[in-house]
C-alpha cells in the first residue's frame, strides 16, 4: 500500500473545491455533487457532461445566479427523489431544485439555523413522501434527527424529532 | 479489522487483512465493496470470498464510494477532489476532474 505524505493530503484538500458528497439519481442516469464551493452540479453518466448546475441560495429568499454564491456556508449533503426531478440538499437551509423548471423549488428551514448549526445530510424516503435530516446539533452527544413531510406543491411541511 | 455480516440472528466475520477507507454493500445487497485507499474490491457475502477487483483506481486516495441504484456503476471521490466513474460491466474508468471550485467569493 502507498504511504501518502501529510502535506498531499492538506495541499490537495486545501487548494480543490472539496466534493462533500455525491448521489446517483434513481433512474441511474444522472450523478450529483454538492460542494464547499456551495454549488450542486449534475452529471449525465452516458455523456459524461455535466448538465445542471445550481449555486447555493441562503433562506430561500432569492432564485440562484449563476456566478454568485450568496450562501454562508458549503452544501455538505444531496439526495435525489424517487421520481428523479428534485435535488435537496442541505446547509444552512434544506434547499429543494427542480430539475425539470431548472429552479428553486422550496426552502425548508433548518430549526437550529439561529444557533449557527447546518445541515450536515438530507436524505428522501423511497416513496417520497418523507425528507430526512441531521444538523450539526447535538443531543447527549449524538445529532439530532427530524422526519419531515414536505408538501411539494403547496409549499408547506409538518416537521417531528426522532 | 473485522467486517460483522448481520443477518436475523446469523453472525458472520469477514476477515479482511487491510485498511479500509471506505465501504458500501451494492445494490443487490449481494457484495461488499471496499477500498483499501487505492483498489476497489468486491467481497460476496455469502461465500465471503474476494470476486472482484479494481486495482489503482486513482493515483490518489480513495475517500467514499457509492453504487448506482441499477449497479452498473461505481463512484469514487479521492484525495484530489475528482471523481472516478467505473463502468461494472465495460470495466472503463471515466475521471472527472477539477469539478468545483477551489475557492469562492461571497
């Protein structure tokens, strides 16, 4: 096995947009990536080119720009839907993109954003009726988890701690 | 280090003589693929046996690996912020390189 120096590790960390996670869409077509640069790109598998692409927004407030990242804090998380036409992630907010509008689709709020916590993963339940997520919140030392049931349509969502 | 294979009440060990920096169980919940930090090996739960591997990968170290839901491909991130597609059944490698960017102005 190769040793690797510690300085390979921290340069090439330090100086590369870090890759925090990675989702393949369910239809196995698609790949996403969410990053410290607070940007979400989607990769087509068969042509290999990437082929959405959304910068991070900060409480839902405004629609994504292309060049300007508005957001705080990095996308540490990404799930698709079962149907693959959302992407949510999570940072400051939980953040869902339509992949067929090609726009925001919803915010739903992070409970401890007041308390500086992020989203640390987000994931979505097979049927799609459920979104689940942990923060940076601890509760006896472990993260928190909350089920929610987003409403895609009217916008609205009920929210439990498990 | 040890890998538990749970199932109902059965207990089963699979020795693995390496490091591993990753794992994951495939999609047909038939294998589990590690990465030693440079290859990708599949090891069958059943017979516990090593039926598959990738050898270097990337020139850089393997950080997390996942499966596609029809199991016809394998991503991998590593050290140097890319990713490596792996094609289960062509057996090709496709990098992505310098994905994001390295730092961004707020």
């Amino acid at each position: 096995m190769k040793v690797r120096p510690l300085f390979e590790m921290i340069f090439l960390s330090f100086i590369k947009g870090r890759i925090n996670s990675l989702a393949f869409s369910f239809d196995s077509q698609y790949f996403a990536t969410s990053s410290d640069d607070k940007s979400i790109k989607v990769f087509d598998i068969k042509t290999k080119e990437l082929v959405h692409q959304f910068s991070a927004i900060d409480g839902g407030k405004k629609i994504f720009f292309p060049l300007v990242t508005i957001s705080q804090a990095p996308i540490l998380d990404a799930s698709w839907s079962p149907d693959n036409r959302y992407i949510v992630t999570g940072n400051t907010d939980i953040q869902l993109y339509d992949l067929q509008t090609k726009s925001h689709a919803m915010t739903l709020e992070n409970p401890h954003k007041k308390e500086g916590n992020t989203i640390t993963e987000v994931i979505i339940s097979p049927n799609g009726k459920t979104l689940c997520f942990t923060s940076t919140k601890k509760y006896k030392g472990y993260p928190e988890i909350y089920r929610l049931d987003p409403n895609l349509s009217g916008g609205s969502s009920s929210m439990t701690s498990s | 280090m040890t890998v538990y294979h749970y199932h109902k009440d059965l207990k089963a060990e699979i020795k693995i003589e390496e490091r591993i920096t990753t794992m994951a169980i495939s999609s047909d919940s038939r294998f589990l693929i590690y990465s030693n930090d440079i290859d990708i090996k599949f090891i069958d739960l059943a017979t516990k046996e090593e039926v598959r591997v990738f050898e270097d990968v990337s020139e850089h170290q393997v950080e997390n690996l996942w499966m596609s839901p029809n199991g016809n491909y394998i991503a991998v991130d590593t050290l140097d912020q890319s990713i490596s597609l792996i094609d289960l059944k062509s057996e090709g490698t496709f990098i992505f390189r310098d994905i994001h960017e390295s730092k961004t102005f707020v």
